[in-house]
C-alpha cells in the first residue's frame, strides 16, 4: 500500500469520527429532551426494558466485522452516558444544587450560625410535657453554651393513643422557657394550617420524617420567612430527600437545614439505622447545612455519644438529640432521651472531641 492510499484512507477514518461525534451529540440532543419529558411525568430515567430492546434491535442490523457483543459493549458506554446526561442536567436544575449555588448556605439562627464550619447542637425533650420539665432542660442547655432549644408540641405518633403532644399550649411553654435562657426554639409543625399561629412561637420549622413528602406543609414552610429544619422519611432515597428540599426552596425560602434521622432497615438491634454515609453526600450534592438526630437513629441512650462523635467526624455542621430531666417518666420516647447528667457528660465528650480535631 502505498503512502497516497493510506493518507486517503486516514481522511476517511477522520471523516467518519466527524460523522460519529456529529451522530452522537444530535442523539445526546434527543436524550434531553427525553429526560425533561420523564422528569415532568416524574418517571425513572433508566428503563432496562427500554434498553434491551434497543440493543436488541441494533445488534439484529449488525453486518460485522464487529461482534454483537462488542457492539452492545459500545451502546451501552453510551446509554450509561447518556443516562448521566439526564441525571446532570436534572440535578442543575435544582436550586438546592451546589452545582447551582457552590458556596455553602450558612443559617444564622440566635447567633448560632449552622454551616459555618463549626459544630452546631439542637438540644431539649422529645416532647413538652410541662413548665418544669421544659425549664429545667432550657437551663441545663444554655449553661453549656448552646443556642437552640428543641421540643415537640405537635406530635405525629405511631399509634392514635400515644401522647401528641399539648399543641400551641406546649408552644408557648417552650417559648417562655426559650426566652428566659436567650435560647431560639426548634419545633415541629405537623399541618399546614398551624404555621401561621406557630410563628410567633417558633424560630425554626422542623418537619419530621413522617412529613418529609407532605407536599403541601413543605410549600406553606417555603412560604414563610423562618428556617426550616427538614428530616429525612424513613424509607426516604437521598434523591428524595433532596427534592423534598426544593419543594421549599422554590417557594422561597432557602433557609433550610437537612437533618440524616436513620432510615428503615430489617435491623433491629437500633431503631432506625444511622446512615451516616448520606452526610458527606448531602454536602457534596446541595449547598445546604446538614445535622443529624442521633437519637431517633439509634433509639438507644448508650448509643447516642458514639453515634455524635461518628457525625462529627464525618463532617456534619451539627447534632440533633434529646434531653429530659426524668426520661424513666417521660411521656414518649424515654429509652432514648438523656437526663442532664449524662446531657452535661454528652456535651463535655463532644467539647472535647471538636477541640483536639481544630
């Protein structure tokens, strides 16, 4: 073969990676507007059906030299590149995005300031049982030198007879208790209709994981002008979890602040299982602070300093748990709550931990 005929045939090769690159980029062209298609009708960008069939029908036109097999090796490169197309353009898309927004959301709340870097604590009862249960855990917590008080008024409950909570009631007891201490409150709203009234009382919006998908409530807390602390369902994806986050973003309001609970597992040796892998991937993929409830994720009170320390480590702007001053007497939830003791010992361990990791 001589030179001229090898340089002719390298023209062609040239030409026909043109016309590839060219064929390629019009079919990625094709597969967005596929993937905006299924992303409005909410369905799952991978179809495997779909996909053996196109494999199929490629490989029955197949003339060779190629073997079916290498061609469905090459399709399939592209269809999983193809499919990461579609899952990036959806994921620029969202507002909560740290593609969209790449520095991190800080959340000033009482001059706690969760994302900033540091170690943030939402600390108080599961639930608002009285005047002095909640003052006595309001003091405990502000001499340690914390800003946030939790405590549930509105209390969505496994079973209809459990305790649910005294309601606005429980709101204002939380409230006055706050206010003695200079500590911001931290409650859960459970229906779109209280938020109005719970606005004077509260200073941030918890939406707990049997709420995560309620549609409505995550719009109403978009509506408004006060930060939401949103948790995790417990069987909730991460993808999920993270456009549940948009739904109140894109009322308004990006004050909001991801909360890792545990998820449902077929283990039963905790009472949800912590992921606390799903940390660093919320701050990787949104912008948004992330804490995590360490003692809904492990029900257990010998599990809850381990599990913070583990949070903390991980990379988690703060932790979430409960203290009571007579958990054995406690209304719901008392295997997991700390009394202030072990509260006093709780926080000193994690002092200490985030002192010796600066």
């Amino acid at each position: 073969m001589s030179q001229n005929e090898m340089d002719q045939l390298r023209q062609q090769m040239d030409d026909v990676n043109l016309e590839i690159l060219k064929l390629i980029n019009q079919r990625a062209q094709i597969v967005q507007q596929i993937g905006d298609i299924k992303n409005k009708q909410s369905m799952y960008r991978f179809d495997p059906v779909r996909e053996r069939a196109m494999l199929d029908h490629i490989t029955n036109k197949n003339t060779g030299p190629f073997e079916n097999a290498t061609i469905e090796h090459i399709f399939k490169e592209i269809f999983k590149a193809s499919l990461e197309l579609q899952e990036d353009d959806h994921s620029k898309a969202l507002l909560v995005s740290r593609k969209k927004k790449p520095e991190d959301t800080v959340i000033d709340i009482n001059g706690a300031k969760i994302g900033d870097g540091n170690t943030h604590f939402i600390m108080g009862p599961c639930a608002v049982e009285g005047h002095e249960q909640v003052e006595k855990v309001a003091e405990a917590v502000s001499n340690k030198g914390l800003k946030l008080l939790r405590g549930g008024a509105f209390k969505p409950r496994t079973s209809p007879y459990d305790f649910q909570g005294l309601g606005i009631e429980g709101l204002q007891m939380l409230k006055r208790a706050a206010e003695q201490h200079n500590l911001a409150v931290v409650s859960e709203i459970v229906n779109p209709a209280h938020i109005e009234e719970a606005l004077d009382y509260v200073d941030v919006i918890q939406i707990g994981a049997r709420n995560m998908q309620n549609f409505e409530l995550l719009k109403a807390a978009g509506d408004v002008n006060k930060p939401v602390l949103l948790k995790r369902g417990l069987s909730a994806t991460i993808s999920e979890f993270i456009n549940a986050a948009e739904y109140i973003i894109s009322r308004g309001n990006g004050n909001i602040i991801l909360c890792e609970r545990g998820i449902r597992t077929y283990e039963k040796a905790t009472r949800n299982t912590l992921d606390i892998s799903a940390v660093p991937i919320l701050k990787q993929e949104t912008h948004l602070p992330v804490m995590v409830d360490v003692t809904h994720s492990t029900g257990r009170r010998d599990l809850l300093l381990p599990a913070a320390k583990a949070a903390i480590a991980i990379g988690a702007d703060g932790v979430m748990a409960e203290v009571h001053p007579d958990p054995a007497v406690a209304l719901s939830d008392s295997a997991q709550q700390m009394d202030i003791p072990t509260f006093n010992t709780f926080m000193d361990e994690l002092y200490d931990m985030a002192e010796r990791m600066k």
